[in-house]
C-alpha cells in the first residue's frame, strides 16, 4: 500500500529550497527515512516536510506553490 | 504549573487587551489576534475576559498539566487531545496533573487558544503579561514559548461542562474567502478614485510572508490623486511615502505598491501612507486566515465599527454559556 506524506501545518507548499535550486525530490525518486521532500511556508517560516520512513517511487500530489492544508497528503511513496 | 513539552510554531503567552499606553514609545499593544475566540476561552474556565493564555499558531504545542486544573481550547481547530482522546472545542474541561494535551496542524482556521483556571501567572511587564518577541518583552523570557519551560498559573475557580452556543461563536470561514470591515482613511485622499473603487472590488490573497506584525496582500494596483505625486521632496520618492507619522493599530500600510496590514505586534510609525484602517472587531478574521486566502474588503464607518466591537463584547460573558 502506497505511504502518504502529510503536512503537518497549513501554508504554501514548495518542491525546492530556492526558486533557482532543483527539487528536493522529482516523481520516481527514492527516499530515506528523514529525508526532505518539501517545505512549507507560513509566519515567513519555512519547515521542512521530511520523510518519517524510507520509500520507493515518490510521486507528488500538489503543485509547487500550492495552498495546502493541515494533514493534506503532499506526496504518496511506495 | 503548565510545562511545554513541544513548542508549537511560535506559541505565546497573551493577554487581552494587551501592553496598552505604550504605543507612543514604540510598544504595540500585542495580545491575541482573535481576541473573540481567546476570551470566550477565559470566560469558560471561570476567568476575566483578559486573563493570560495561550496563543497558538498554524501548529499547536504539546502541553503537560502539573497540577488539576479546568481549561478551554477556542479558535481554530487544532484537533486538540488530552492523552490521545479528542476533546471538543468551545467546551471547558477538567484536567488531571500528568495528563498531556496535544494540539496539531490547524484543520480550521490559523489560531487556537488555551485558557486556564486562574489564568498564566508569568511576570507583567508594562502592565500586561503579553508575549512582544521582537522587543523580548512579556510573555516568559520575552520570546514565544520554548520545550522544557514552565509557567506557573494563578489559583482558578473553573467549572467543567460548560460551552459556548455555537451562533455565540465566530464562524471561522472553510471557504478560504472572508469579508473584512475596513474604515477610511487616515490618508484616503491620497488614492484617486479609481483606485479606491478597485480596492474595495477586488480580491486580495493574503501571502505566507505574513505574521503578528503585518499581513501582506497581493492584489491590483494603486493609483493616487495630486498629493502623493506632486509633493514636497521631503516627503520621499515614492507616491506612497510620506514625512514620518504615527500609525494607527490595523492600518493598511501602502509600502510602494504592498499593502500590508499593521496588526498586534506592527510599528507604531513610518514613512508610508494608510489609505484604510481595519478595526478591531474584525481582527479576528485576519487571525484565522491562512496564506492564499482571499480577502474582500467592505467599508463601514467608525461607528458601524465600534458597533461590531460592543457586539463581540457582550458575546464574551459567563451569562452567556451553556451546559455542554
């Protein structure tokens, strides 16, 4: 059964440390326990979504830039 | 005793109406931004209106209680849980020492608050235990709470089994789009007319680069009548600056083309003009919003405003609660 990677705050979702740097993770990549995945803006905060466990194929549910939700799933991993 | 086991995102002590008389030195009053929601938690557990609590933003801390007590959780919905059972909003509880509450990421709504029996008994500092961070003043230690503090709480007389009717509460908007009362001025004659008309028409979407200090709104242009682009030099290159002056708490500070509203921990002064004001009685809406929402913005006069706020105020009593 696929992993849901969840948000733990609401605010704005982003894919990459900085506009001008890659994603932290693209569709199909492998993930350690730990890694990041994403950040999420909100207080002119960034905080990091990081995976809680290791996973295979990741795959993006938001876009970058996104509004998101509190427990909203941002990615699901196998 | 509350001891903080997990902080929360800038979780602070405040109190209602907050650091008042200290504006002129550059104190901002502070305080809860949904001061609806955080003194009907107060008046829940047997409190003035006032009385220290908690204010919780986007993620909520994890709380440890080191004595019984009775508590209130008001505001967002940070599907708060005493030892893993869910317990309701708008309700006062009883508490056991040793138990835990945990509040998580914001469902509804962007800011919770806790209210305790008796109330946080942290030092005053200018008259009021409210938590200023970027003076470091109030609150414990002038900053937001940290894991590992403990703050001491006044003897509380509080009942359990009591709530808030819900047409009583404010109704935190799951829409994302929020109507807010904005007054006039004090520099409206410096917008030109069509710029006054696509303020009041357009959208704005409140971006996450926003705090206690200042929301910041992204929206369509501004345009400005003859005092703002045929000025004295002294005033600043901008149409929108202006010779240093006082700003009013809620003003919605025109920095280039920004709007940013001054909210409970803004600057009392600067060099940019305030075409509108929001008033109190609608802070608590900028309080719940979250980034990428939308506002509109609706003119009422200072005593349609003034109104809404006694409203709210007479909600926010003990007469006024319910058996759960």
């Amino acid at each position: 059964m696929a992993k849901q990677l969840l948000s733990p705050l609401p605010g704005v979702f982003y894919r990459r440390p900085s506009p001008d740097e890659a994603n932290f993770k693209n569709d199909g990549d492998a993930v350690a326990a730990g890694d990041t995945v994403g950040i999420v803006e909100a207080m002119k905060s960034f905080f990091p979504i990081e995976a809680e466990e290791a996973g295979v194929a990741i795959r993006f549910l938001v876009e970058d830039g996104a509004a998101i939700d509190a427990a909203q799933a941002i990615a699901e991993m196998d | 005793m509350i001891k903080i086991l997990k902080a929360g995102l800038e979780t602070s002590v405040q109190d209602y109406p907050g650091r008042i008389g200290y504006w002129n030195q550059g104190f901002p009053p502070s305080g809860p931004m949904d001061s609806w929601s955080f003194r009907m938690a107060n008046v829940l557990v047997g409190n003035a209106p006032g009385a220290a609590g908690f204010e919780c933003q986007f993620l909520g801390p994890t709380l440890q209680f080191g004595e019984d007590t009775v508590i209130a959780i008001t505001g967002a919905d940070m599907t708060p849980a005493v030892d893993g059972e869910a317990v309701p909003l708008w309700q006062s509880l009883a508490v056991k020492a040793g138990q835990t509450l945990v509040l998580s990421g914001a469902r509804v709504g962007a800011r919770a608050y806790i209210a305790f029996a008796g109330g946080l008994a942290n030092p005053e500092m200018l008259g009021s235990r409210s938590t200023f961070n970027k003076a470091g003043v109030g609150g414990i230690d002038g900053h937001s709470v940290k894991p590992g503090q403990e703050l001491p709480l006044f003897q509380g007389d509080g009942t359990p089994g009591l709530k808030v009717p819900d047409n009583l509460r404010p109704q935190i908007r799951t829409d994302k789009t929020w109507d807010i009362e904005v007054c006039a001025g004090p520099n409206d004659d410096w917008i030109d007319e069509a710029g006054h008309e696509r303020f009041l028409t357009s959208p704005w979407t409140l971006s996450a680069k926003s705090d206690r200090t200042g929301f910041r709104l992204e929206g369509p242009e501004w345009t400005f009548t003859q005092k703002a682009t045929n000025k004295p030099r002294e005033h600043g290159s901008l149409p929108s600056n202006i010779i240093d002056h006082g700003y009013p708490m809620g003003a919605i500070n025109l920095a280039g083309q920004t709007p940013i509203i001054l909210v409970n921990d803004g600057p009392s002064m600067g060099g940019f003009i305030n075409p509108y004001t929001v008033p109190s009685c609608a802070f608590w809406k900028l309080g719940q919003s979250k980034p990428n929402e939308t506002f509109k913005f609706k003119l009422v006069s200072v005593s349609e405003a003034q109104d809404l706020a006694l409203q709210i105020a007479k909600r926010c009593v003990a007469e006024n609660l319910v058996k759960a």
